[in-house]
C-alpha cells in the first residue's frame, strides 16, 4: 500500500505542474502487488489522473504481449480480474 500511495502521490504532483508522469514497470512480485493496491490508491487521490500518466513496461524477454512470460500481459491479466480497464 505504501508504494502505491507513493506512485499516486508522485503522479499528482507531476499532474498538477501541468505534466506527465512517467512509470516504468518491470515484473515479477510487482506486478500482484500494483494490480492489488493501485486502484485504492487512485482512488484516494483523483489529482494522480492516469490518463495523463506514460506508463512503460520494462521486459528483458522480448516476447509478445499475449505470451505467459510478458510484463504487459501480466498486468493486464491481473487488472482484469479485478473489473479495471
């Protein structure tokens, strides 16, 4: 929870001076952790915006994103579980 709070809260302070924030995401743990505490997160802190945000996905593998191994597709796996889009 505390990571979370700290990519919201950087994100709205990137948001309100009028830009973007950037995220790079790797995999591993990180990824059931995020999909776990980031919507409670932004939901606490509207000013966080994600559409304003750049998120990267940071993969080594060099796969597909529908491929078992890829970052972005675990994400996306996960979030879907749980109703966001």
């Amino acid at each position: 929870a505390a990571l979370a709070r700290l990519v919201t809260e950087a994100a709205a302070e990137a948001v309100a001076s009028g830009g973007r924030f950037t995220l790079g995401l790797s995999g591993g743990s990180l990824v059931e952790l995020l999909a776990r505490e980031l919507p409670a997160a932004l939901s606490a802190a509207p000013g966080a915006d994600p559409s304003r945000w750049l998120v990267a996905f940071c993969d080594e593998r060099l796969v597909p994103p529908e491929h078992p191994d890829s970052t972005y597709g675990a994400y996306r796996v996960r979030r879907g579980r749980r109703g966001h889009r």
